[in-house]
C-alpha cells in the first residue's frame, strides 16, 4: 500500500456493507458519527460496499485526507459482514485480508473415523471367531497363536468401547440410537480404554 502501516495510530475496518459512493467527507461523518471515532487521528479506515472485489480507505496525513480506492481483478476480500461493527485490525490482519485470506484462521475439526472403527471390530471378530472355532475343534494351535488370542480378544474390546464412546459424542446420550439394548457400553473418558485393559491384565496375572 502507498501508506506506511508501522506509522498508523490504529487500523480500523467498518463491518458490513458502506456506500462506496460516499467521498472523503461522508465517510469521515461515518467514522465519526456511526462509530464516534476521531477520522482525524492519522488511523487507516477501511470501507467495502456490496461487491467484495473493491474497497475505500480513508486516512489523514497531517495537512489533508487521503482516499484510496482499490478494485481486485482476480478475487474478492473475505470481508467481515456484521453490520454497525468495526474491527481494530493488526498490521499482518491487514496484509491477510488484502490477501484473500479472512481475518480470523479456522481450524477443521475431523471427526474421529467411526466407520473405520465398526469395520475394524468386524474384521478382528472374524479373526477372532475363526480362531476359537479351531481351539473348540480341537486343532492343534501353538502358544503364539494363543496370545494372539488373547490380544486380538483385547483389541475388540478396546474397540468396541470406542465405538460406544463416538456414539455418544455423536448422538448424545439420550439419542434414540443409544436406547437399542444392543448398543456397547458408555465411557466418560476414552482414556479409561487402556486403563481398564491394563486393571484386566493385572488380576488375571
């Protein structure tokens, strides 16, 4: 930009749409009447109108206001739509809205992979079955395959409790889908999973 941002006293941004029509006096009077901020204070004010692709900004430079108008070829500004709010920006928000970037970062919460979780305690109860439907035939199976067992029967439990903690996250514990008598245990913390495996082991020790 034309103006030197590190000597601005504040970086203010008018929220919502403004009539870019407006000169330099109606848009001081909606600095100062609106927001009953001083338009005089060597502060940079940021206008936008309906369209998203264009912005006004008005500054004082000691002996005379300044108007700057900006029309972007390629993109809009992510500009904040709450009316009769203003915004006191930091030099780098500035840079970032200019950039196409909105003011705030968000952060996208993935939710954890239930389905992955179902088709999993699937596939090891599978496993799992298979292998007890040997023992009870009588085949011979060698101690590795007895602790792997034993582990894999640990594992659909872990999993298993999984699954019933996302359902409650999920649906919430009064959901319709948590009142089948089917439905697995509910835990109040996922780490309670190792904690219990670790208690089970123990007292069979």
């Amino acid at each position: 930009m034309l103006i030197d941002l590190r000597k601005l006293s504040g970086i203010y941004l008018i929220c919502g749409k403004t009539d870019l029509r407006r000169g330099i006096d109606g848009l001081a009077g909606v600095v100062s009447d609106q927001y009953e901020l001083n338009p005089y204070s060597r502060a940079l004010f940021l206008f936008c109108g309906t369209r998203k692709d264009r912005f006004k900004a008005l500054y004082w430079d000691g002996d005379g206001f300044l108007l700057l108008y900006k029309r972007i070829e390629n993109g809009r500004l992510q500009w904040p739509t709450t009316q009769k709010e203003v915004r006191r920006l930091h030099p780098k928000q500035l840079q970032r809205l200019l950039s196409g970037w909105g003011l705030e970062s968000t952060i996208k919460h993935n939710r954890p992979r239930k389905k992955h979780l179902v088709s999993t305690v699937q596939t090891v109860s599978l496993v799992v079955s298979s292998l007890q439907r040997q023992r009870n035939e009588g085949s011979a199976m060698t101690q590795t395959t007895e602790d792997l067992l034993a582990q894999a029967l640990k594992e659909i439990q872990l999993l298993k409790e999984q699954v019933a903690f996302l359902n409650r996250k999920l649906y919430g514990v009064r959901s319709e889908k948590m009142t089948d008598p089917n439905q697995l245990s509910l835990l109040e913390d996922p780490s309670v999973f190792t904690e219990r495996l670790v208690v089970k082991a123990k007292k069979k020790s």
